[in-house]
C-alpha cells in the first residue's frame, strides 16, 4: 500500500510503497477514508520539543522510531478482521481513536491515556497517511452516525484534545469566564465543544483577525487580541476581574503570561499547546492567587465515548474542513507551518 512516512528527522514525508498489514486476533483493519492534519505533525516531523533555555528534549528518547507514517485523525471504512475481532463487520464507517496504550503497564491499568509504553497511531506505530491502518481492537473504533467523514475525523484528536482540556478546567459556573487562547483547530473545537462541557462564558484570544473573526461566528462571547499592549488589561476589563479558567492552546512563553494574567485569584490554566521554550514564574504567585497550573494532551478512551455521543446527537457544531488530496500532504504541512489553515485541513486518498 502507499504511505506518506517521516524517514528522517525534519524532512518532508516520504511516499513509500510498504506491506499492506493483515490484521491477526482482536485487531481490525481499517481503510482510509480520511485523515486530518494536526499541528502536532509539525512537532513529531521536526523530532523534538523545545524547553526552552537550549534545552530540548527529542522524540528518539520518547519512544519514536523511523520510519512511521504520521496522521493521527483517521476515519475509514472495515476492510478485514483478525479471527478474534468482534463488534464490527466490514464496511462500517469508523473513526478511530488513536491514543492506545500498550495494555500491560501498571498506568494503562489505571488509565490508557497514561501508558509509559504508547502505541499511539501515528506517533509511536504507523498511523492515517496511508491507505490502511492496523488498529489493535474494535473497541477503539467509533460509529460517527450522520457526520461528514472528513469533518468525523477531527474528532479523534482536535476534538478530543479539546473535551479533555475543558474537562480539565473543573466545573465553572454560569457567570464564570472561561478564555481560550489561539483559535486554530483545537481552540476552535474547544469553543464548539464548551457549551456541552460548561456554562461559563467563552473569550477567545488570538492573534489573527480572521481566526477571531470565525470564532465570534462560532459563538464566543468576545474575542480579544493577546498580542497587544494592554491585552491583560483588558482581559481583566472583559471578564470583570478575571477569568474563572483559561486554556492555552498555544502553549508559548507568551500565551502562558497572557493565561496567568487574565485568571482571578483561585483560577486555572491548562497548558495543551506544544510551541514550547520556558517562562520566568515567580512561585509566590501560585499561592498567593491560589492558581492552578495544569497540563492536558489528547483525551482518554471513555471522554471519546462521550464526546462521539454528542456528536452522533447533533450537540457539536461542525467546525470548518478543507480537503486536499493526501498526496499533498507536504504542501498541506507547509501551510498549516504557516498558520495559513483556518480549522482543519484533512487529507483524502
Ligand atoms: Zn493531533
Ligand atoms: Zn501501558
């Protein structure tokens, strides 16, 4: 089959004629309808996260192997079940949740989302640019009822990223702030999503006039630009005082300051973007305002039940797709490096 692969570090992504899997015991093979593009790419492309202060910490050391083939949004069709598989017959419509973990540590136990050995489609094992993907057991294959594909697709991780971060927040109330920093495709699912989570007011914040401009469209209460002098002045203004919880998706020196600033005392900031480099935090400050500082990535296999639940009911309004054909899949990186896409790019065969 045709797969597009990371083969070495930083470069573009290599078309490769490679086996065509054959799915043994409870594993099902899926194939590809559909796979969005994640920001995320660009980081496992590059092969490292940046720490800030020099430091870096590489994707080799976390576990990656090349070659791989990256795409982690993946919707498609049951071509073939192991001789143990159950739950699905081939030519269901799936989206896939790839978030998997290895099943025998003593976290996946607990919680898959916080396995030390991941089999994460698309990270650590082979993922959705490509014309099929293994996928180690029907359980993590969701029916998407009446949704477009290329729209379903987006789930499995802008979504989801999404529903985890805003779970993450805690429960706010009604007359609570809740601003959402960077209106890319997960900030932008975080604001289609919020209404289901949490009655809190949403304020998004973000640099690009048009990303703001969708996300007034798209049911913010306001919008706001972070990049300003000021900005935190007026978030304060905006949210009377500051807001209940903020969620950066983002993740930049910046954005954090931008984050802290705009809470009340006794607020949270949840980190889930991974631009990377470090802040200068003065510790009092986390006692002093009472704040919470938390990290969240992806979600787990049950808030993935629970958000395809409210997606198959019509509660999740759809958020923007463009399609490109997956053979563009480089370009399609490139622009989505460039900050050109405005909510999900997604790649069809
Ligand atoms: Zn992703
Ligand atoms: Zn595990």
């Amino acid at each position: 089959m045709r797969s597009y692969q990371l083969t070495r570090w930083g470069h573009d992504l290599e078309a490769r004629e490679v086996p065509t899997p054959a799915p043994k015991g409870a594993e099902v093979l899926v194939r590809i309808t559909a796979c969005g593009l994640c920001h995320s790419d660009l980081h496992l492309r590059q092969g490292y996260f940046d720490w800030g202060g020099g430091r870096r910490v590489t994707l080799e050391e976390r576990g990656m192997r090349l070659p791989l083939t990256l795409g982690h949004e993946i919707v498609g069709a049951v071509a073939a079940l192991g001789a143990d598989a159950a739950g699905v017959r081939v030519g269901d419509a799936r989206v896939v949740f790839p978030w998997i973990g290895c099943g025998a540590c003593d976290l996946c136990q607990r919680d898959e989302l916080l396995c030390r050995k991941p089999r994460h489609l698309g990270a650590r094992t082979d993922g959705g640019y490509a014309e099929y993907v293994l996928v180690p057991h029907a359980r993590y294959l969701f029916d998407y009822g009446r949704v477009p594909m290329a729209l379903a697709c987006t789930y499995a991780c802008s979504g989801l990223t999404a529903y985890h971060a805003l779970k993450k927040v805690g429960s706010l109330r009604g007359d609570d702030c809740l601003v959402l920093i960077g209106a890319g495709g997960v900030g932008l699912s975080g604001l289609l999503i919020a209404p289901s989570v949490t009655p809190a007011r949403v304020i998004v914040a973000d640099k690009d006039p048009k990303k703001r401009q969708v996300a007034l469209e798209s049911g913010a209460h306001a919008v706001i630009d972070n990049t300003l002098p000021g900005a935190i002045q007026r978030i304060q203004e905006l949210t009377a005082g500051g807001a209940a919880a903020a969620i950066d998706f983002v993740g930049a020196p910046a954005t954090t300051e931008f984050g802290l600033g705009a809470l009340r005392r006794g607020g949270t900031h949840v980190i889930v973007g991974l631009y990377g480099s470090s802040i200068d935090l003065p510790l009092p400050m986390l006692p002093h305002r009472l704040l919470d500082v938390r990290g969240a990535n992806v979600g787990t296999l049950t808030e993935m039940q629970e958000l395809m639940a409210l997606v198959r009911a019509g509660r999740v309004p759809p958020m923007p797709v463009t399609t490109r054909p997956m053979a563009q899949v480089n370009a399609a990186l490139a622009d989505l490096e460039a900050g050109k896409v405005v909510g999900r790019c997604v790649l069809t065969p």
